[in-house]
C-alpha cells in the first residue's frame, strides 16, 4: 500500500431475519446503513419465484442460504 492512502473499507454481505411485522423498521435499516452509508451489502433472499427455498426444515433453509447466499 502508499503511504498516507486510507485503505477501501471492507463491505461485508449482511444476513438480517426478521418478521414481517418489523419490515419497516428492517427496510429503514438497510436504507440507512447498506445503501447510503455503504457499511455492508444488502441482498435479498427471495422470498417469491425460484429463489424460494422451499422447505420447513430449519437446518435445510439456513444451509442453503449460507451456502447460496452468503459463502463468499
């Protein structure tokens, strides 16, 4: 690195469960701190079309989601 420079911050994915009741609060979140202030990178976990996994298993879903999702 050159001296004095000021490296790039590190944006990191974010995973945020929440319930539907909350969404407004959640939708604020990320506004704020994934979009304007760029703290972490927001992305969405289907939740309609093909992206849906489409289990009850609790254990299935969050393996799936991490390894999809948020592996990298």
């Amino acid at each position: 690195m050159i001296p004095g420079m000021i490296p790039p911050r590190v944006r990191r994915k974010v995973f945020i469960s929440y319930l539907r009741a909350d969404k407004s609060h959640v939708e604020n979140f990320v506004n704020y701190w994934g979009l304007q202030q760029k703290v972490f990178i927001p992305q969405i976990v289907g939740a309609c079309g093909s992206e849906v996994i489409n289990s009850q298993n609790a254990q299935y879903v969050i393996g799936k989601i991490r390894q999809e999702q948020i592996a990298d």
